[in-house]
C-alpha cells in the first residue's frame, strides 16, 4: 500500500512538473515572440512574465529573425536574444514552425513590417493566435492578406501601437471637458527609413492616436513635408479634420490637442508599454480583439495615401482610391 502510494505522488509530481501548474492553479498561457530586433520584445517580456502583476501569460520561446539590410534591426539580435536567455530563460528556436510547437500564443515583433506576412504564415497556419507589432505590414496590400488569412482560417489576429491604450488618451474619448471630439491634432517623432513607407517607421504612433481619438471615417488626406517635419491632414466623412504633424528636430515628443463641443484639451503623450501588455493578455485570455481590422487597415491606408500625396506635391488623395489599388495588387499576385 505504502509502494503504491509513492508510486502515486511520484506520478502527480511528474504531472506538475509537465504541466507547470500545482493543484488548483490555472495553467500558464505560453507565449513565443518572433523578431527579437526591437526594445519591446525585453519590456513586453519583464512586464508579462512578472510574478507579481500574475497574469497568467509567460513568454517561453524566442525566433530571432532580423532584417540584414536594416542595421536598427540586425545590429540588435544578438543582445536582445543574450537578454531573453539570460535574464528571462526564454528558449530560442531555430524557425517558427517550430516555436508554434512550443506556444498557445504569438507576439509578432519583428521591428520591419515588410516580413511580417511571410512570418504570420506559419503562424496562422499552425492556428495561435497573433498579435502583430506594429507597423502591421510593409504595404497595405500585405496587411489586407494578413487580414484575409486570419479570417479565413479563423485566427484571431490584431495590430496596434502602445500608444493607443495610453490611460489619459483613451479618458478624452468619454472626457466631459471634451464633450464630443469635433477634431485632433496628433504629433510624435517620425523618423525614416528607407525600405518603408514615411509614416509606418515611426509615424504611426501619432497616426494611431490621431484614430484612437478621432475613430474611423476618413475620406481624405493631404500631405507636406520639409526635412524635420511632416504633416498630414485628414478629412473626415462628416467634415471634421484631424491632422498629424511629425517631428524630427529639434524637439521631439507624443501628444494630442482635442477640440470638443464643450472645449479644447492637450492630452498626454506616451503613458509606458503596461496598458498595451494588459490588451495584449486579455486578448490571449479571451480571443478577443479590442481594435477591429477595418480601424487598422485604415490608418495603413491613411499613412500610404500620405506618401502618394507627397509624390503629387500635396494633392488630395482618397482612401478608397488606395485601397482599391491594394486590394488589386493582391488579386494580382495570386
């Protein structure tokens, strides 16, 4: 009786150790991060494998990936992954395929957008679901496939910038010193690089405010641009302008101005990686998407408009103009 009760413990301690859950506690979602060329996969990792904020998510596996003709991404990959070996534990794998062995969930953080589609692939393909940094994608044209495919295979799959879910940013959408947001301004730093459209690089944190304020609907966008500013105005279907104006000298920051039925209010800028972390734990907990597709395919479509305004010397461009010439693009490629 004694032999068969040891025999027993011996067997449940094995479970424990399999499963890495005691009795009567939940048992940890896993999470693997692709690209591991951007400062987010460390703070997202020291934010979600936290014992204390106990959110039952850990990031256990690791692609390295890197772009080699972006040094800001290739340059990085061997410190960030030493970071994530050492300080974290986390395994790094030697493909995708094979960390979606090992994961219930992904963190696409590759810091180039223009690989992000191949990358999802195997992603979707192996049915996790995703959540893809930003930018989305390189073009629009790839970030309405990626779309197309987590739909069609019924992967739940979503975009954003951190600073989308900043707490005083989300707090002047409902604000009674606002009232009704009859526009914005949007700012933030917007430096290039010369593989991706102006705006996705950097710009898009403000162009992600600017949407979060202000919702979708735009029809529009003009665009002008001198060596350390950009800006871009909007034109929504029911005649309010929103407008993003990009930094990158001398002062560089994050922040919007509302204009409200009941008064004009500057909101704060970055607010920290945590409230975007916690979207991203919920979203793995419940399968659920806080920003729909047609919101960001939007702002990729705002920002790729923007370009074409550039190269017509400032001319009105039309969403749906670009995003037709997107979807034909994708037609065309099959």
């Amino acid at each position: 009786m004694l032999r068969r009760s040891l025999l027993v413990a011996v067997v449940m301690a094995l479970v424990v150790m399999v499963s890495g859950a005691g009795a009567g506690e939940k048992p940890v979602f896993r999470v693997g991060i692709i690209g591991l060329d951007t400062s987010h996969v460390v703070a997202f990792t020291q934010l979600m494998n936290d014992p204390a904020k106990n959110y039952g998510c850990k990031v256990v596996a690791g692609f390295p990936g890197g772009s080699p003709d972006i040094e800001s991404s290739i340059g990085r990959v061997k410190g960030y992954t030493e970071t994530l070996q050492k300080k974290f534990g986390v395994e790094i794998v030697d493909s995708i395929e094979e960390l979606c062995r090992k994961v219930d969930g992904v963190l696409l953080e590759s810091v180039d957008g223009r690989p992000h589609l191949a990358q999802v692939r195997p992603v979707i393909a192996a049915n996790k679901p995703v959540f893809i940094d930003k930018p989305m994608a390189g073009s629009l044209a790839d970030g309405l496939e990626i779309f197309r495919l987590a739909k069609e295979n019924n992967v739940p799959c979503w975009s954003s910038s951190s600073l989308r879910f900043g707490p005083g940013t989300v707090a002047l959408r409902s604000s009674k010193d606002v009232g009704k947001i009859m526009g914005c301004d949007a700012f933030s730093p917007c430096h290039l690089e010369e593989h991706h459209i102006d705006l996705y690089w950097y710009g898009i944190h403000g162009v992600e405010m600017l949407f979060t304020l202000m919702g979708p609907g735009c029809q529009t966008v003009q665009r002008a641009q001198t060596k350390d500013y950009d800006l871009v105005v909007g034109v929504w279907n029911d005649g309010r302008i929103g407008t993003f104006r990009g930094l990158r000298a001398p002062k560089e920051d994050y922040g919007t101005l509302v204009f409200g039925s009941k008064g004009i209010v500057k909101g704060p800028g970055y607010e920290g990686y945590g409230p975007l972390v916690e979207e991203i734990v919920k979203f793995f907990k419940t399968g659920t998407i806080p920003v729909p597709p047609e919101e960001t395919l939007e702002i990729l479509a705002f920002m790729t408009a923007a370009d074409e305004s550039k190269a017509k010397n400032g001319a009105k461009v039309e969403l749906a103009t670009v995003m037709a010439e997107a979807r034909k693009q994708n037609a065309a490629r099959k």
